[in-house]
C-alpha cells in the first residue's frame, strides 16, 4: 500500500494539484481537480485536515472514502471533514470549469465563530460516499451562487469583516445543503421507508439470534456496519421517517421488548435487564424510568 499524502493547509492543495498559490490561507475554492493530475495521485491515500465540500461535473472515476466507493458524477456533492481518508482512480475526462466546484477550509477559519460551534450539526459530512447528495440545475445554481460570494470575500482587499462574512457564507451553503438533504430523504420515501424496515428487522434477528449476550445493547455503528449505512445518515433517515432518531428508536425497540417481559413473564427485573443485553440491571432501571416515567416494578405493578 502507498504511503498517505497528509494535506494539512490549503497550500498544500494547491501545490499537490499543481495550482496557483492560494489567495487566502484559511479558505479557498478550485475547480474541479485536472483528470491527469487525480491519475498521477491515483490510489494513494489522501489524508486532509481540512473540511472540503466540492461538485464535480465532466470528470469520471472512483472516489473511495469511508468504507465504500462511488462513481462519482455530475450533480453530486461530497462532503469531506478532517481526518478522513480519501482515494481516487481512473479519473478521465474534461472537467466543466463552469459547474465544478471544491470548496475547501481549514478548521481555524471557523474557530471562534457560530459555525464552529455548531458544524458537528452538519451531520452529512460523516455520510459514507454512497450517500452523497444530489442537486438539481436550480439547486446548482444556488450553491454556485454563495460559493462565488466566498471567492469575491478573499480575493478582493481583506478587510476586518472578510471573515465574518466568509464564515457567514459558508454557513449559508451548509443550511441550503441540509435543506436539500431534506428533499433528498423526502422524494426517496420508499426506499428509506425499506430502510426503516430492515432496521427493525435488523433489531428482532439481534434478539432472535442472541447477540446481545456477546455484544450487549444493539449500538446505531453496530446496525449502520450491518446495513451498509453511516451511523449519521442512518440516525438522519429515521429522523425523517420515523421522528426518532437510530439511538432513540433503539431505545424504543428495547423498552417495547421490556414491557413485554415486565407483564408477560415472571423473570426478575434483572433478568430482564440481562437478556436486553445491558451490563448492568441498574443502567436498564434509569433508562427505563427516564422513558417510561416510572421504575420497571412500579409498571409491572400496572399489569
């Protein structure tokens, strides 16, 4: 395997994709990376410690980050953030200068500012690549339109509201994002209503096949690996279609199977506690008064 490629500033992309130096330190945006160049790099992986947003149009290939790989292609975004490990291969192509676009920043742009408090809400940056998102022309249109705002911020006279607005800018495509991300969940209701299904699915083999006694509770990492899915975008899609997020509905799911037992059998609260898979019968007994409002022998008192 080829040694990484650490990226640790924006000079570094530029110069590691042969481009002029950058007009900010902190921020910058680039077209689309030269075909040439993504094949003299090809298959070594790529470890950033900035955050990239970018739209590619023109160019084919594979881009592999996360567990899986996608064919990237025009119209999709792909969300990077710091530290994550990416490849590309077999790029080929014209890159369409008028539509491609990579947005990239360094974590200190947003430091001190509401962005930076708040860009772990932006929970798609850690979706896997097969779950990108994919934006119409007048959704394109748009998101160029704030990306040219940034341009023309740093690369006229930086004066001291640059940053601020900069950062605003930034925050402004993040939230039109996740309103197409929205969309996105919202025009893909039956195959995230399948999703929704084979989740529960997942959670009944978990308990039918005993893998509590090895693994405890059911965790949202444990069922996103089993079903090819993020965690993110898995705890997002049940937020949308169920109202709970994937840590919630394992919840509801484990409590449901509780109650059952509580009226159903004469196991001790314990017991019921050990074949839920929790360590230790007093975490069960706070969780479920925590969501039920009551203790586990009060409710068994109801039956």
């Amino acid at each position: 395997m080829k040694a990484p490629l650490l990226i640790k500033s924006i000079a570094q992309v530029h110069q590691a994709f042969g481009l002029a130096p950058p007009g900010h330190p902190l921020v910058s945006v680039v077209g689309a990376f030269d075909s040439q160049r993504l094949n003299d790099l090809a298959d070594i992986p790529i470890v950033s410690e900035l955050y990239s947003i970018s739209l590619k149009a023109g160019i084919s290939g594979t881009c592999i980050y996360g567990r899986n790989a996608y064919d990237y292609q025009n119209g999709t975004l792909v969300f990077i953030a710091p530290g994550q490990v990416v490849q590309y291969s077999g790029a080929e192509g014209v890159a369409d200068e008028k539509e491609s676009w990579n947005l990239l920043f360094h974590p200190d742009l947003i430091r001190r500012s509401e962005l930076g408090r708040c860009i772990g809400s932006y929970s798609f940056f850690h979706y896997e690549a097969n779950e990108a998102l994919h934006v119409s022309e007048v959704e394109k249109a748009c998101l160029r339109g704030i990306v040219d705002k940034i341009v023309a911020e740093y690369s006229g006279n930086i004066d001291r509201h640059s940053q601020e607005l900069i950062v605003s800018n930034i925050k402004l495509l993040l939230d039109y994002c996740t309103r197409y991300y929205d969309r996105q969940f919202y025009t893909r209701t039956n195959l995230n209503k399948d999703i929704a299904s084979q989740f529960e699915q997942l959670l009944q083999r978990y308990y039918q096949n005993q893998v509590y006694e090895k693994l405890g509770l059911p965790t949202v990492a444990y069922c996103g690996k089993e079903m090819g899915i993020s965690p993110y975008y898995l705890s997002d899609l049940l937020k949308k279609e169920t109202g709970r997020t994937a840590s919630d509905y394992i919840h509801f799911f484990v409590l449901e199977r509780a109650k059952n037992s509580l009226l159903g059998t004469q196991l001790s609260v314990t017991e019921v506690a050990y074949n839920l898979g929790f360590a230790y019968p007093q975490h069960f007994s706070k969780l479920f008064k925590a969501k039920v409002g009551m203790s586990p022998k009060e409710y068994r008192k109801l039956g």
